[in-house]
C-alpha cells in the first residue's frame, strides 16, 4: 500500500545529553537509569537494560554497528514475543513491544539534544535509523515467506511497523521544539529512517509530510537541509498518490467534485524547486540539487543553478546533476544556455566540470559529429568552446577521426565545422600534426571550388530548398574559414585560390557571410594597393547593373545631409536631381521597369555596400592614400546615404561611418549628417549612428569639430541630450559611450556625470540591463581609479542624492528603487579615499569625504524636513575623516555641529544619535589636538578667513531663524488683537461703544 502524510504536535521535553569534554572523543552520555518498567522475564536479567550499553558503544565508531544492531533486534524480538492476555480474554496485549519501545525511545533522547557536528551523536543517530531499517526488512522477508507457505497475503502489521509507527509520532514532536538542536536531530533521524519505514498507513504519511513541509521552512537552515533531504525522498510516493487520485477522479465523476487529501498540500516536486530558486542559504540549496528527480517540470529549474552565487553549486550542478541527465531530453536552446554558461564561468573548477559533462554528452550521442548535430552552428561561439573543451577532456574523440580526402568530399555543416575549429586548435597549439592533416593550398582550393559549385545550383533554382542551401553556404564559409589561416607557400595554390575568390566575389549572388571571408582570403600575400584595387574592380563589375546613379561631379555631404531627412524631402530631392539632368543635357530617363526588376537591383546595391563595407574594415590607410576607395565614397556611399530605401541608407551610413573613421577631413564633413541621424532616425539605424559618433569622438577627440562650430560645449549639449532617449537599446549604446569618452578623461563635464548617477539609480532603467550592467562596471572603476574623478563624484554627491530621494517619495511602488539610504550609502562608498587605486604619480585626495561632511551639516541648517536631515545624519557617521586634516578645518566643523544642535536641534531620536556618534567619533580622533592648541593657535584660528565664514554663516541661518520666529510671533499677536477687537455676538451697543472709547 502505497504511503501518504503527516501532522505536528507539542514540544519535546527531552533529557539534556552531557558531553565529556576531558576525552578526545567526546561521548553522548547513556541514560543512568531505566524508565519504570516492569521486567518482562521475572527472575532473569531485564533485557531491557542492554540497550543503554549498545547505545553507548555505537558512539565510538561505525564499525561495530552491525553487531550492535545484531544486538538491539535480538532484543526487540524477544521482547515482541511477550504478552498477556486482555481482561475479557479474547486479545492479547502487546506488553513486550510496548516495553521496549518505551524504552528505546528513552535512548533515542539523549543524541536528540546534542549539537551539530558532535561525531559521536551522528553515529547514534546512524544506528537508530540502521536498526529500524533492519528491524522493517525482517519483517518484509518473514512475512513475505509465511505468505509463500499459506499461499495467503497477510495485511497485518508486524511488530517492525508498530515500533515505526510508535518512533515516528515520537519524533515529530521534536520538529515543533523550541531547541534547534532538537528540531534538527529529529529531522536528521527521520530523513535518515524515511527509506526504512516501509508501508505505512495513509495518516501517518500525511502527517509526516506536513511536518517536513513545515521545517522547510525552519528559520534555521541546518533543519530546512536535513527537512529537504527528507522530502526527496517522498517525491515517488508523492508521485505515485498524484497518480492514484487522478486515475480515481478519471473513473469516478462523483469523486472529482470531491476535493481529495492529496490536493489540500503541494507537491513535494514544487517545494523542492521553490526551495532550489528561493531559499537564501547554500547549502539547503544544495540539498534540493542533489535530491530533485529531473524531470520536465523540474528540469528548469535544475539548470538555472548553473547561474547559482554560490560556485560550488554551479560546479556540484554540472559534475553532479547534469550529468545524469541525457542531452537529448534538453531543447537546442538549453543546451547551449548551459554549456555557455559553464564554459564561460569565471571559475575555473566550474569550467572543468562543465568541460567534462561535454565530453560526456558527445560520448553518449555517439561521437564528436552527432554530438554538434544538436547544437545551433550559425552562431558557433558556443559551438567552438565546446569543441575546445572536448578536445581537451578527450582528445582520444577527434583523434580517431581521418581527415583525409574522403572526409572532405563528403562534408556536412558539422563536419566542416569540426575540420576548421580542430585545425585551428592545433594552429594555436602549435601541434606538429598539423602539418599532416591541414590540405595543401591546391586540394583546398578544390574542395571550395566543388562545395561552391554545389552552392550555386542551389542559388540559381528556380525550387527553393532554404535548409539545403543555409547548409551548403555553412560549409563553403567553413572552408574559406580554413583558408584564411592557411600556408600560401603553394603559388600554384595560391593563385588559383585568390582566382576562386575573385569569382565568389563577382558573382552576383553571393552569400552576405562569405564577402568578409572571401576578403580576408584575397588580404593574405598581397599589398594593400593591390589588394584595394582588385576589391574596387569587382565592385565596378558588380555595379555594372546597379541603381545607384553616378555623378561625373564629386557629391556633397552637405546635400545628403538635406536629402536625408525623409519624406517631407522626397520632393526636394526628385526635383535637384531633374535640374541637374536638365542642365547637362545628357541625362535619359530610365524606362519604368517591374518590382522584380528593382528588387534585383536594391539587392546588387546592397551586394556593392556590402563589400564596400568589409573592405573599410580591413583598410588602414587614409582616403587620400588611396584613390580609388575616395572615388568609391561619391560614386556610390553618398548616393546611398541619400537613398529612400531603409536597408540601403543603412548600409551607406556605416559605410560613411567607417570612412570617416580612416579619415579627418571627412569626418568634419560628416559629423554634422551622422549626429542628426543619431537623434532623428529609428530602431538599428539610431543605434548604429551613435556608434559611429562615439567612435569618431574617440578617435579624434570632443575638440576636433572646433573649427566648424561644434566645439567641446556642442558635444556636451549632444551628449546629454542622448541620455534622454527612450528606446533602451539606443540608451543603452548612449551610456556605453560615454562611459568610454569619461573613463578616457575626454570628458570631464559634472554635469554628464550627475546624469549618469541618476540613470544608474533611476526606475525607469530597472529593466535595461545592459545599461546597468555597464555603468555597475564603470562607476566603481572611475571612481576608484583617480582621485580627480572621486573629486567630481563628491560634488555631485548631495545634488544627486536630494533629486534622487523626491524621486523616491514619489512613488508609488517603491519596489523597484533602492532606498534613499542604500544610494547614499554607494555614493559613500564610491567617494571613499582608502579604495582608490594607490598610484606613486597621483596622490590621493584623503579630504573628498571631510568636505561632504562639511556640506552636509551645511545642509542640515537649510533642510526643513524630518526625512531629508535624518538620511543626512545617517550618512555622517559612515564618512571617512582621516587624521592628516588640518585643526582649522576640525574646528570648523564642531562649530558647525555645535551651532547645529543649539539652534537647528532634530527632531527624531535616529538622527539625533547618529549626529552624536559622527560628533563623538571626531572629538575621539582630534578631541586631544584641540585640547593642546595653546590661546595663540586658538586664537589665529578664530581669526582664520574659513573661521570667519563659517561664523558668518552660523549667523545668518540665526538671523533668518530669528526673523521667521518673530513673524510667526507677531502673527499671533494680529490674531489674539483681531480677537480681541471684534465685538461679542449678543452684546448691547452701548458697551461697544464705550469700550471704544476707552481704547
């Protein structure tokens, strides 16, 4: 009968267990004495009074606990064999059983009450849950063999399951103790007993689960761990009263209505992975990661412990868990989340293990090819680790594979990618064998040629095949891939290769992913010159059916720049392009052709930018060095900037944006178009324009557009009008940016840095994780890094956090802000003069956190309200004030204080007694100093220019105190003389009138 639940009672009133602390191994004490039990064999020795002895000797070491559960059943089962009969005679009473279970209950106290980590009670508890394990499986085996004799199934319970029975309500009363030691052994015990407990009724199973669910709870973690363990345990159980009742409900409609016991608690299944995703300690986590079944509902959340904090469950996860789980049962998506994660793991024990369970996983699947089979080879990153991580952790996988000439004529994708990633892995390695299975430059030659024969009849079908074609485009890239890095010793081989790339490149057709390849290729063994005007040929020939126009005059970026805009332009630009025909007069009107037609050609066009664009990429030199690549730019990337068509102004705006990268001049020239575009574009395009202005003020600097009006203060006005973007990608790239410009102490701008601040702290980017991610990185790393950038950050400091903290009180959810305290806390720590890099040419600024300091009891004058001054007065005592600070400075400010709790005294106990701890840690550190300055020093500080001012500011805040109280002094006496002054209702008018005259 399959087991069920379980409820709590009362504390247990244990015996305290007395360790000897005078031994090396300390011992739990045995009970001195029996519990009043009548001996069951009068006349002989009680065997009763052996238990204790056993107890005692299990403690020592494990190794004597099979005599010694031996010992204990023997006298169980003579104790068991002991009745009487009942008054009426028609039963029998179970003295014997009940006698020894009184008894060993009586034993078991004792470990239940000494702590964690005590070896000798752990032993104890061992034998106890070994003896009734023991106890229940001679009952099994007895009663499975009486069945066999009678040919009868006997339901009875044996005495085995009555003494479980009695121990197990016995113990969940300790998991309701008040003693964590006691809640803990007792849950130790029974995680310990639940694989031994055997068939149990359907009450005791509903009690003892909703015991473990309640300790799961526990706020001690050591109790939740060993209630986890416990649990795990009954997930099959669980499973299988799951399955009965909804089997039941399936063939009884009545009893569905009926809300059965099995639905009123949750799954074991479902704690298990709360407990996995929430529970706050390790090692609990831990517990539910080794004993969670996987399954397809519990799998998620076993691979999301791959990104545990703590590293030796992200480890335990791969080595231990993962590993157990066939890669078949996981998605394509899964795989590579998790073999990602591992292999990028910053720790190196978790990347071995994650390595290792590759291994694996190719092993079972049958070898290293069908292994890459299940993985996404397009994005091959993820891919090629996990090819490195194979070969690392078995070599023996890839190096019964024959790389011959047989193996490239019959490629797949994952063949050819495994030939590129291990030869390249052996390049890196500097591998002798390379040389043996690398193909010289002429066979290699022909095996691209074959596979892009291949490639072309499936291009030009008129039946699309999309898989057949992406397949064969991943193997000639794979190839091209091999032949960038390849010996180009060969000249046959080599020209015939650079002849095949020539021919992939003009065709007009070809694959976007293989022009960058094919260029790399055509780069090895040739100048830079010949290298451009071979690319600048091919585009010529590719252009020949083009649909940009070519103009016998050089363009202007300053008429693309007015031609960009958009529709509202349309018209502008049809009618300047009909003027400039009509002025030439040799211009023609190309007859309206199909969509077909111009489809083809935007697709040439974007062939021609396509290239174009690689061959920037790969080009050092300046424009001017290089005039076919400056005739290129007007003949074709200007048109294209000008371009209506989307994908087209794309391509010829990075396009530009490269040029401008290799040269000055038109970089001025261009500067002006690609900002504008930056804010007035949409989607990719705004986010590839502010890359390119980035990279430009890099470069060249914030100074560089002086000369045509767009100085350092334009730059700035930009920059921060960047920061007000609402799209997160183009916010994102915005604060990216700038966070270069200012790390590189281009900028330097207050201001920039304040919006910074706030867009780290703000709500609105609490979704935005690549902007946080990146400004979580660059406010430590500036701060720390000079202390002129600590400088800046301490100006800011109060600005900042005063808008921050009415932000906050502005919200209504206060759930996805940090409090106003914990941001004051972060600035204090980034202002922190002892974190910041010690650097022998730049001396620390020890005084940035003395000055805020200084401001912030400033503040505390001004600021009216309760919250603002008790943040204020918690941040004080967190400050550093070094020692070096100079006694005018100090005595300034416990002038300051000192003025502040007469005049301006707080509110709120908080804040008065973080006021006194800042006040008491300055008099601790400079209280002797100021004593021992002698009337002369004294008296040239009060005569100090600082002194002055902080008087002088002393005393206006009084005067401006004074003044509102006077106000508010004679408001009363206006309000008690208009009292006074207004005739009483009912009075007679003769009184009135005396009474004004006597005034």
């Amino acid at each position: 009968m399959p087991p069920r639940r379980a409820a709590a009672a009362v504390a247990v009133a244990a015996p305290r267990a007395s360790v000897d602390g005078d031994e090396d191994e300390a011992d739990v004490d045995a009970p001195a004495a029996l519990p009043p039990v009548a001996n069951l064999f009068p006349g002989k020795a009680n065997p009763l009074e052996q238990i204790g002895p056993v107890f005692g000797a299990s403690q020592h070491s494990v190794a004597t606990h099979r005599k010694n559960i031996n010992t204990l059943h023997a006298i169980f089962l003579k104790c068991a064999a002991v009745t009487t009969p009942s008054q009426d005679g028609k039963s029998v009473r179970l003295t014997g059983e009940k006698a020894f279970g009184e008894t060993f209950k009586y034993n078991v106290l004792y470990p239940l009450q000494v702590k964690k980590g005590v070896e000798q009670a752990d032993r104890v508890i061992k034998l106890i849950a070994g003896f009734v394990g023991f106890a229940v499986d001679h009952d099994a085996k007895k009663k499975e063999a009486e069945a066999t004799e009678n040919d009868e199934d006997e339901d009875d319970d044996g005495p085995a399951s009555r003494l479980v029975a009695q121990l197990l309500a016995f113990l969940l009363k300790g998991f309701q103790a008040k003693s964590k030691i006691a809640r803990f052994r007792s849950v130790q015990l029974v995680a310990l007993m639940v694989n031994s407990l055997g068939e149990i009724d359907d009450d005791s199973y509903q009690r003892l689960k909703e015991a473990l669910l309640d300790r799961v709870h526990d706020k001690e973690a050591t109790v939740r761990m060993q209630a986890v363990v416990a649990l795990a345990k009954l997930q099959g159980a669980d499973a299988d009263s799951g399955d009965s009742s909804s089997s039941d409900s399936d063939s009884d409609g009545e009893s569905s209505s009926t809300p059965s016991s099995t639905d009123d608690s949750p799954k074991v299944s479902h704690v298990l992975v709360d407990v996995l995703t929430h529970d706050p300690a390790a090692e609990v986590r831990r517990a539910a990661l080794f004993n969670l079944i996987p399954s397809p509902s519990t799998l998620p959340a076993l691979l999301l412990r791959t990104l545990d904090v703590d590293p030796i469950n992200r480890r335990a996860a791969f080595a231990n868990v993962l590993s157990d789980v066939p890669i078949a049962s996981l998605d394509r998506a899964q795989r590579e989340e998790v073999i990602g994660r591992g292999l990028r793991d910053r720790e190196e024990g978790v990347r071995k293990a994650a390595g290792k369970l590759v291994a694996k996983w190719a092993d079972e699947v049958g070898g290293i090819v069908k292994f890459l089979e299940l993985l996404d080879l397009s994005e091959g990153t993820i891919a090629e680790k996990a090819l490195l991580a194979i070969f690392d952790a078995k070599p023996e996988l890839v190096e019964t594979i024959d790389f011959g000439d047989e193996y490239y004529n019959s490629l797949t994708p994952s063949t050819a990618f495994l030939a590129r990633v291990y030869l390249q892995h052996l390049r890196d390695a500097n591998d002798a064998r390379l040389g043996d299975l690398e193909p010289v430059m002429t066979a290699l030659a022909y095996f691209i040629d074959n596979e892009w024969t291949k490639l072309v009849v499936l291009v030009e079908a008129e039946e699309k095949d999309d898989e057949a074609e992406r397949s064969a485009e991943f193997v000639v890239a794979e190839l091209v891939g091999i032949a960038v890095n390849a010996d180009y010793g060969d000249e046959i081989g080599r020209r015939k290769m650079f002849d095949l790339m020539r021919k992939m490149l003009g065709f007009s057709l070809l694959p976007p992913t293989l022009i960058p390849k094919c260029l790399d290729v055509l780069s090895k063994g040739t100048s830079e010159r010949d290298f451009l005007r071979i690319v600048v040929e091919i585009v010529q020939v590719l252009r020949a059916d083009s649909a940009l126009i070519t103009s016998e005059s050089e363009g202007d970026l300053s008429d693309a720049e007015t031609q960009v805009g958009g529709d509202d332009d349309d018209g502008a630009s049809e009618a300047g392009g009909r003027r400039r025909n009509k002025g030439k007069g040799k211009a023609k009107v190309p007859a309206p052709r199909g969509e077909g037609h111009v489809e083809r050609r935007k697709d040439l066009d974007l062939r021609c930018l396509g290239v174009i664009r690689a061959l920037l990429e790969r080009v050092m030199g300046t424009l001017q060095d290089n005039s076919m690549v400056h005739g290129l730019v007007f003949e074709l990337i200007v048109p294209a900037v000008k371009s209506k068509d989307h994908e087209i102004r794309a391509e010829g705006l990075i396009s530009l944006g490269l040029c401008c990268l290799i040269d000055r001049t038109m970089a001025l020239d261009s500067f002006p178009l690609i900002a504008r575009q930056s804010q007035d574009a949409e989607g990719p395009m705004q986010v590839k324009a502010l890359q390119i202005v980035f990279d430009m003020l890099i470069l060249y600097g914030i100074n560089f557009g002086a000369e045509r009006n767009f100085g350092p203060e334009v730059v700035l006005g930009f920059l921060v009008n960047s920061l007000n973007q609402e799209e997160p990608e183009v916010l994102a790239t915005a604060i990216v940016g700038i966070s270069k410009l200012m790390l590189s102490g281009m900028i330097t701008d207050e201001e920039v840095l304040k919006h910074l601040v706030l867009a780290y702290f703000a709500t609105e980017t609490a979704d935005n994780h690549e902007l946080r991610q990146c400004l979580s990185y660059f406010l430590p790393v500036y701060c720390y890094s000079n202390p002129e950038n600590q400088r800046r950050v301490g100006n800011i400091f109060l600005r900042s956090l005063t808008l921050l903290k009415s932000v906050h009180d502005e919200l209504e959810d206060k759930a996805g802000m940090v409090t106003p305290l914990q941001i004051g806390l972060q600035l204090v720590d980034w202002t922190d003069p002892q974190k910041a890099i010690q650097s022998d040419n730049i001396p620390p600024d020890e005084s940035i956190q003395f000055d805020i300091a200084c401001e912030m009891t400033r503040l505390l004058y001004v600021e009216e309200q309760k919250d603002e001054r008790k943040l204020l007065c918690q941040l004080l005592p967190k400050l550093y004030i070094p020692e070096e600070i100079d006694d005018l400075k100090i005595k300034c400010l416990l002038v300051l204080i000192s003025s502040l709790k007469l005049n301006r005294p707080l509110a709120d106990s908080v804040s008065r007694n973080a006021l006194l701890r800042f006040e008491t840690g300055l008099l601790k550190t400079f209280g002797e100093r100021m004593e021992a300055l002698t009337e002369d020093e004294l008296a040239a500080l009060n005569s100090a220019e600082e002194m002055k001012t902080t008087l002088s500011f002393i005393k206006s805040e009084e005067g401006e105190a004074s003044d509102e109280e006077e106000e508010e002094e004679e408001g009363d006496e206006d309000e008690e003389s208009e009292e006074e002054a207004a005739p009483i209702e009912g009075a007679p008018a003769g009184e009135e009138e005396e009474e004004e005259d006597d005034s």
